[in-house]
C-alpha cells in the first residue's frame, strides 16, 4: 500500500511544476518561484513517504512468521 504523503506529494510535484512552467512564460517570477516552492515540497512529502513505506513493510515482514514445511 502506497502511503497517503506519496500521493500528495507527486501532485504537489506535478502542480508545483506546471506553475514554475507558466510562471516562466508569462514572466511572472512570483508564480515561478511559488511553483518551484511546491515542486521541492512535493519532493519532500514523497521521500516522507517511502520512509514510512519502507518502515512499514519491515515491520510486516518482520512480524510475519516464516514456517518452513514441516
């Protein structure tokens, strides 16, 4: 299961990058730097997320026993 800060994360990235995008072209430096600002918290959210996926299937995997036949 992918945690939640993943998800937010990569549409944080893709937002963030679409406003740095416009904010270029239109020559609005706010909006490029507003949306440079969302991509990197985007890119912080999703390595907060494969942390805490990472410490979760550690914990799973080693709280499941493993039986060999018997």
């Amino acid at each position: 299961m992918m945690d939640k800060n993943r998800v937010k994360g990569t549409i944080d990235e893709v937002e963030g990058s679409a406003k740095r995008h416009v904010g270029g072209l239109t020559g609005n430096s706010r909006t490029e730097v507003e949306g440079a600002a969302q991509q990197l918290k985007g890119k912080v959210e999703n390595t907060v997320g494969k942390v805490k996926d990472a410490a979760r299937n550690a914990r799973d995997n080693s709280t499941v026993p493993h039986e060999k036949n018997r």
